[in-house]
C-alpha cells in the first residue's frame, strides 16, 4: 500500500494563504466545471438539529488532475457560545487512477474557509464593477473577515462596513481589520443604509430569514450571497432576484435546492425551468460577466465540490515541492 501523507492546520496555513494563487486555483475550478467533464455529485447533508448543525460532505472528480477530494465540513452554529469555531472538518485525498487513499488534510475548514472566500474574489473580479471601492459585509464571523481580504485581491478596496446582529462583534471585527488592512473599516448601525451605500455587499451568515431586502439594492451593486447553502438558509429576500439584471450561480443545480434561488423558486417569483449563466461560463469566456456600470449582479455561491479539489490539489503540490507534512505507511 502507497505512503498516506498527513498535513495539519498550521502546515496547511503556511503553506496555502488566502492570496491571488488561491484565487487563480478556484477560478481555474470553476473555468473546468463549466467544460461539463467534471463529475460533481449532489451535496450531501446530515443535519443536526438538537445541535444547532450540519455535516455536509462535498466532492469532485475532475478530468486531468491525479486525485480527488472529498471534504467533510461540520457546522455548528452554538459553537461560539462554547468558545468553539462553528466550522471544523478535513479533506480526504484519493488517487484518481486506483482510487487508494493519499492524504489526510486536517484543515479544521481552513482549506474550506479559503476556497469560499477565494470564489468571492472570483465573482468580484469577473462581476464587481471596476471602480468598486466600497464594500458591505454582512456578519462578523470567520468568512466575513476572510471575504473581505479576498475582495482587496481584486478590486481597490477604500471603505469598509460590516453589520452583525451583534453589534459588539461588528465592532471588534471592523477594528482588527482597520488594523490589519490598513483601510477604512467601521461598524454600521443601520443594515439598510450599509447596504444601500455600497459597491459590493458579502453576505455571510447562517440565516434561516432574509436580512438582506430588495428595497436596499441600487443599480450597479454586486451582491455575492454565499452564507445560504442548505435548504433551511436565506439571506436575501426572494424579490432580489428578480429585481437582478443579472443572476449568477456558481452551480444552478445546487442553488435550486439550496441557494438563493431556491427560495425565489419556492415563494413563485422564478420559474424552476428557467436557466441562468453560472459563473464557471463567465470565468471560461463562454458567456459575458458585467457588461454596464448600471448591472445589478447577484451571485449566489453555495460552495461546489470541484473547489474543494482545487484547493486541495493546490495543497498537496505545495506539500510535495516544501517537503511537508508526516508520511503513514499503512
């Protein structure tokens, strides 16, 4: 039996930082899906709900890469008022040609939080407008602080508001990323305003009911949900949608079942046969991204499996090339 690498957190922290590659890596993820070879099956879930969460197990086998991984991502959305992260998990590395275990990569769902906040700066670069400088995150968790960094890898980021139901994580948000950014980043009292003032609003919550209303949307805006990624979520009233010159889903399979446009489907607003320009076909150059400074764009991410192999085909040749990570003979 082949050797098993093993790479921890702090290896894999070193070794893939939420920079341009990571953005390039997931791009490139969603440029592949789009050439329709990519096998990506459902998403699936094990919920929790005496718990407060979720364990969902996401994969992709993709032409022309050696291995293939399959991600298990638990969230549990009390954790905080244990003093615990709400995301943990690992990735599981498999050969493509005999299917043989390669690699364990225990992430605790840094791979995961990199790759989600990398698609963010992927629509941002191919959806944003050019001039984009002011940004409105909505939440104050882990993926907030982490979008927000991806979105300065992309676009000339000037001002900053973040807006959490708690007002004191807001807070101590916006001060550590003024600190570390270097940019102007306060808390909002107003979520209406926050939005409405905004060049590109991140919306990264766990919501179960919209926080995010059509009213507040202005033209040339860019909307990127990705906090809604099983059926229970919503962020974004349903009439967004429809009120979006454009309408962009990283998978619209998956997004009909557990994304924004579910909820758009459900409460009548979008017919469920209508087809939408996911984003792997604006990023391969098969279909156009923003083409007016007056768009309204949504972008509904709700995290496919052929980014969790991107990230960790990035992972394992960085490994290889630095020589880390302890190797298992089996």
């Amino acid at each position: 039996m082949p050797d098993i690498k093993i790479l921890t957190e702090a290896e894999l922290r070193d070794l893939v930082p939420l920079d341009a590659d990571a953005v390039d890596c997931v791009e490139q993820g969603f440029t592949t899906l789009a050439g329709g070879k990519v096998v990506m099956p459902p998403i699936m879930t094990l919920p929790v709900p005496d718990h407060k969460g979720e364990v969902c197990v996401k994969t992709a086998y993709v032409p022309g890469i050696d291995s293939f991984a399959m991600k298990m991502s638990p969230g549990f959305f009390d954790n905080p008022k244990l003093g615990l992260p709400s995301t943990t998990g690992l990735m599981v590395v498999f050969s493509s040609r005999t299917g043989l275990l390669q690699a364990l990569l225990l992430d605790n769902g840094y791979l995961t939080d990199v790759r989600t906040a990398a698609a963010g700066a992927v629509a941002a670069r191919h959806l944003a407008r050019a001039d984009a400088s002011r940004v409105c995150i909505i939440g104050a968790g882990v993926q907030a602080r982490m979008q927000l960094k991806a979105m300065t890898l992309v676009r000339g980021i000037q001002n900053v508001v973040i807006w959490a139901r708690e007002s004191a994580k807001a807070e101590a948000s916006a001060a550590s990323l003024r600190s570390e950014l270097g940019i102007d980043v306060t808390a909002a009292a107003d979520i209406a305003q926050a939005v409405a003032g905004a060049d590109i609003v991140v919306t990264t919550t766990p919501a179960a009911d919209p926080v995010v209303q059509a009213e507040w949307l202005r033209p040339g805006q860019l909307v990127i949900a990705m906090g809604s990624d099983q059926e229970h979520k919503c962020e974004l009233e349903p009439a967004c949608l429809t009120k979006a010159d454009l309408y962009v889903p990283d998978s619209q399979a998956q997004c009909a079942v557990k994304g924004e446009l579910r909820s758009a489907i459900a409460a009548g607003l979008i017919a469920g046969h209508q087809s939408f320009t996911e984003l792997g076909a604006i990023t391969s150059g098969q279909a156009p991204g923003r083409q007016s400074d007056n768009e309204l764009i949504i972008a509904d991410l709700t995290g496919t499996g052929v980014q969790d192999t991107a990230i960790a085909t990035l992972a394992g040749s960085r490994a290889d090339a630095a020589g880390a990570g302890a190797t298992f003979t089996s």
